[in-house]
C-alpha cells in the first residue's frame, strides 16, 4: 500500500457495503419466510439484482480488504475480529427469539457476521501468505477447489467454507491488489463500454444457465449440494471466473473520486455489523406486508438508503471499532499488544 490511502478503495468499499446492505433487504423483501435461499431469489427484479451483486461484491470486498491487510500487531487484529464476531453473536441471537444461545449456535454465524470469523482466518493467513510468496495465490486456488468437495455436510461452522471459497481473493488483494486498483482506474469510454457488456453478459449468462445461487454464495460444496465431485468442482471454477470477470468490470467503472460513498466506504465495518438487525426487522415486516414484487422492490431500495444513511455516522462506526479494540486488548495479553496506538482495523 502506498502511503497516501487511494481514495478509490473507499469509493470502491462504500459501493461494495451499498450492494451487501441492499442485497440483504432484497432478499428478504420476497415475502416469505426463507426456504434454503431468502424468498427475494425466487422473484424479479429482485433475482436478477441480486445474482449481479452476490456474483461480485464479496469477492471484491475481499481482495480490497486483503490490499488494506498487515501482519503488524496480528495477533491483536486477530482478535479483533473474532471478539466483534463474539460480541455481535451473542447479541444477536439474543434479540431473535427463535434461537437460543447455546455452544452450537454460537459457533454458527447469524446472517452475514460470517464475514467477521472469515476475516480472522484470512488475517491469520497473512504470515503463510508471505512465506509463499507469489506461490500463495495458486496455492490458494487450489485449497478453494479442493474445499468444495470436503466431506463435511456443516458448512456454517467457523464459517470455515466461506473463509477458503474466498481466500483467493484475499490473497490476490494482498499480493497484486494495489497494482490491479492502479491499472484498472477508468480512462477510455470505450473501454468502460465494453466492461459494462462483459458485465451485464456475464450476469445474464449465470442467469440463462440456471447455476445455483447457493455456488457462488460461497458457503455450499458438494456434500451440502448433493452433488458429485466433478460437479462440484465446475460449479466453483464457474464461479471464481464469474466474480472475477465481474470484479474487473466494476473495478473498471468505478471513477476515482465520489464523496458520495467515500464515507462509507471508510466507514464500511461499522455499517456491514450494525444492518442485520434492521435486515431482520424487514424480513419480518416483508413476511407479513403481502406486497406486489415490484413495490416490494422499491421499499427495499428505500430501506437501504435510511439504513445507510443514518450507519454512516462515525459514531457507529467508532463504537464498533471500539468494541473490538477492547476486547483484543483484554484477551491479547500485553507481550503481543501494540506497542502505540493501532489505526482503525480495516473491514
């Protein structure tokens, strides 16, 4: 990373957490209660949003989290991502009464606080990362291939089969990311164009192909999917050759300056934790409204927008930095503790 931060990665992460927070209201703005996939991906034009987003935003959000990634104070960055996760687990089972907290389902994550679990894998990688060098992407790859045919039916635990569906990203990010964002800043119309084709043809090829939703969400491998091997493994390549395709177009588009998003984008942790309570409200609200696929749509866009625009605020993005600060700093013991004060940790 350079020294002076790119001001397109926070452009780049505050489009990325708009896609996450609306493509959770979307998904539950279907109506009714979840069966295997939210009820937003049974019905247009939710589905078609939504296999465009989930196609790319976590794989890019990834690779721009692994460029903002460092090995200094690891252990306590560590910490303070499983200590969020820890914090907001319990909290949120909680406050749905139709969980109890219990060993099992505090090992599950609720919703998408899979990411923090993840992220502390990903960061614990980091010194694997440097010792292979170059050889750590392939490597990478290769673990995410192999993963999708492990022969283990509970792929939520740990969120363990995300962590490895995504580590290429992560890693990739962390080696070549600075490079990629550099390259890829918008110049020529034409070839802006021509990633929005390859972008809208890759969206509506998934689509026509009829490939799974739950493949390129990242958590599903053979076993869950009651698929052979081979199978399997197709589905995943397809994937990883979709997000990346996407992610290029994106990153191609994506201008280099709009204050509109910059916010949330350096703001990106706080929002991505704090919308899953408001995410369950709406599926609950949704559940209930009995509303038409297209009005359902449009309150699901305006939830996103109150919901960004009042997580935005620093306060809550400071709170939940802070929470994960304290709670690193009272499990770290004080040898692996930062020596002076640790910049914000990096969604």
């Amino acid at each position: 990373m350079p020294k002076t931060r790119d001001r397109r990665l926070d452009v780049l992460k505050g489009l990325l957490i708009t896609g996450v927070v609306l493509g959770h209201f979307l998904e539950t703005s279907g109506g009714g209660p979840p069966s295997g996939l939210y009820p937003g991906w049974d019905h247009e034009p939710q589905r078609t949003v939504l296999t465009f987003l989930y196609l790319f935003h976590m794989p890019l959000f990834i690779f721009l989290a692994g460029i903002t990634a460092r090995e200094r104070d690891l252990v306590h960055r560590v910490v303070q991502m499983v200590g969020l996760y820890a914090v907001l687990q319990v909290a949120y089972l909680l406050i749905r009464p139709q969980y109890t907290l219990t060993l099992d389902t505090f090992v599950h994550p609720v919703y998408g606080l899979w990411f923090l679990l993840a992220m502390g894998w990903w960061l614990a990688s980091l010194p694997i990362v440097r010792r292979l060098g170059h050889w750590a992407l392939p490597v990478a790859l290769v673990v995410s291939l192999a993963a999708v045919v492990a022969p283990f039916s509970d792929t939520d635990i740990g969120a363990w089969s995300r962590a490895i569906c995504y580590w290429p990203f992560f890693v990739a990010g962390q080696l070549y990311g600075t490079q990629v964002l550099r390259r890829t800043a918008p110049t020529r119309v034409l070839r802006m164009l021509a990633a929005a084709v390859v972008g809208a043809a890759v969206t509506g090829g998934v689509m026509l192909s009829g490939l799974d939703p739950n493949w390129y969400r990242g958590d599903s491998i053979a076993a869950t999917m009651n698929e052979n091997d081979v199978t399997a493994v197709l589905a995943r390549v397809v994937s990883l050759v979709a997000a990346v395709t996407l992610s290029w177009a994106v990153l191609t588009l994506v201008p280099k300056h709009l204050s509109l998003v910059e916010g949330l984008g350096r703001r990106s942790l706080g929002v991505y934790a704090l919308h899953i309570p408001v995410v369950f409200f709406a599926q609950a609200w949704f559940e209930h409204a009995g509303l038409a696929m297209w009005p359902a749509s449009g309150i699901a866009v305006l939830m996103t927008v109150a919901t960004l625009s009042v997580l935005r605020l620093p306060i809550f993005d400071r709170a939940v930095r802070t929470t994960a600060g304290t709670v690193a700093d009272v499990v770290v013991p004080d040898a692996l503790r930062p020596h002076e004060e640790l910049s914000s940790p990096k969604s």
